[in-house]
C-alpha cells in the first residue's frame, strides 16, 4: 500500500488505492499471486500482485506492479515478467498491465503490446453544474424501487458489447453503494432503459478535491441509445453527489468507446485528467 501511495503522489499511478484495494487484498492469494522485492524487515524495493477475472476469452490476468523508484524500469520489467509467468501458471488466456501514458515501450519484448488508452475524466463540482434534461416517456428509478437482480440484468445487458467485458453479479455490483446514488431509466412498461451508479469517496493521499463523487456504469441498454438517457442521467447522479458534499467529479472512460461516450462527457464539463495505457499479452 505504501508504495501504490507513492506512485500516486508522483503521477505514476492513476489514484491512490482506498478502502477497495484493502477490501479486494483480504483473502489475496499472497504465496501463489504476488512476489516483493526488498531487504528482509526493511522497505519493499517493488512488488507485483496478479489478480483474475472471467471474461468471454477466458480468465484474464491484471497485473499490478509498483516500484519505489520510478527509474528503476529494469525492477519493473523483472516484476511484470514475474507477473506473466504467475498468469501463465494460472491457466490466464491473457494478461494485462495498466500504466500511464508512453510509460510502458520497453514491455513490448515481454510479449506485451497497448491495446487501448482508458481515461479518467475530472470536473471540478464546486461552479453551476449542467441542467437535467429527463427523457419524456421513462421514468427514473432510485436505489430500493428497483427489484433485486435488476441492477446486475441491466448492466450486463448495456455493457455486454464493450471491449473485455467481464459479467457482474448483484451483490458485487450493489454490494456498499449508496441507495440514492443508484439510477435506472425504465421505458413506458418499466423495463430497463439506462443505468448509472455512483459513489463518494475519500482518500487523502489524492490530489483531487475531496470528497470525490465517483461516476460509474454509465450505460444504455441496445434499442434505446442516442435518445439521452444518459445525459440525464449523469446530470441526475451529479446534482445528489453535490448534495452529499462531493467537491470534485470523475467517471471511466475507454478512450476507443464507439458510442462518443466521451464527448458526451466534455459537454458535461468533464476533461481527461489521467490517460492509462492497457499493455496486454494473449497467451497461444
């Protein structure tokens, strides 16, 4: 944890990690997904930690690695090796490295190549925020209207064609969230239209002005894109993430999306902050 915090606080990483990394390393696999560098009983040097995921190719790897040096890129590149033979063994179809920005070029002789640019986009909370602009013919739905299972239904739905998409279930989708913070779009006969999810975080070791109101799930449904769904609800979620104090906003964003999520995103008043690189190797 203290060296993500120092990658973070040097721009080498996109945020610092909060109460999720803690939550997401209890019952880590620490023997058989992860390796340190360091002087015994002394600061860690690097370290590489590996988790996985089920996606339509198979199990993907993500290897996380952070170094205390940021020119040491000979301890990064032993660590990701280590990483992509821990995937390997594993049975992983693939494994992926997420750095910033120009920052992984000497990865390519690993078997590594950037395969996508993911943006973390910002805007400052604390001016006139965009109207909201609801879509006659549906209607929103917060938090407890919306039966169990419908959530995990409508999201995997909105986000099955999206690149490496990986299925979600209810209660790792739901599980924490605000209720008030949780938006569905249905149409005349209530069925899922649109959905939005957000979260207020706060994580001292960020640059951003805190608390951060997280703006996540941004998605639609097929047959009912490009009507604006979307945009209403994202200025719906922003105006209840002011309300509960957040002083700054961000939300995800695949740089190749087709949809122009993006765009959408910058006449909402949001620019790119922090451009990830997805460095990936598909195994024969």
């Amino acid at each position: 944890m203290r060296l993500l915090n120092k990658e973070a606080r040097e721009s080498r990483r996109e945020t610092a990690p909060g109460r999720w990394m803690a939550r997401a390393l209890a019952g880590f696999d620490w023997a058989g997904s992860s390796r340190v560098i360091g002087a015994p009983g002394g600061e860690l040097d690097g370290a590489v930690l590996v988790t996985h995921r089920t996606y339509d190719l198979g199990t993907i790897a993500r290897i996380e690695v952070a170094i205390a040096s940021a020119g040491d890129l000979e301890l990064r590149r032993r660590l990701v090796e280590w990483g992509l033979g821990l995937s390997r063994a594993a049975g992983a179809a693939a494994a992926q490295v997420w750095l910033p920005r120009g920052a992984g070029a000497d990865l390519a002789t690993l078997g590594l190549e950037p395969v996508r640019p993911w943006w973390r986009m910002d805007r400052d909370m604390r001016g006139e925020l965009p109207d909201i602009q609801p879509v006659a013919g549906y209607l929103l739905l917060v938090g407890p209207a919306v039966a169990p299972g419908v959530w995990a239904d409508a999201h995997n739905r909105a986000f099955a064609g999206h690149w490496r998409y990986s299925s979600r279930t209810e209660e790792e989708l739901m599980t924490g969230r605000e209720p008030e913070l949780c938006l569905l779009a249905v149409d005349g006969d209530r069925r899922p239209a649109a959905i939005t999810l957000g979260q207020l975080q706060t994580n001292e070791q960020d640059a951003r002005p805190q608390p951060v109101g997280i703006v996540n799930s941004v998605g639609t449904l097929p047959g009912y894109r490009r009507r604006g769904l979307a945009r209403w609800l994202v200025t719906e979620l922003l105006q209840r993430l002011r309300r509960l104090g957040a002083a700054s906003a961000s939300l995800y964003v695949d740089g190749m999306n087709p949809t122009g999520a993006p765009q959408l995103y910058r006449n909402l008043g949001f620019e790119v902050a922090f451009e990830s690189e997805v460095w990936e190797a598909v195994f024969p």
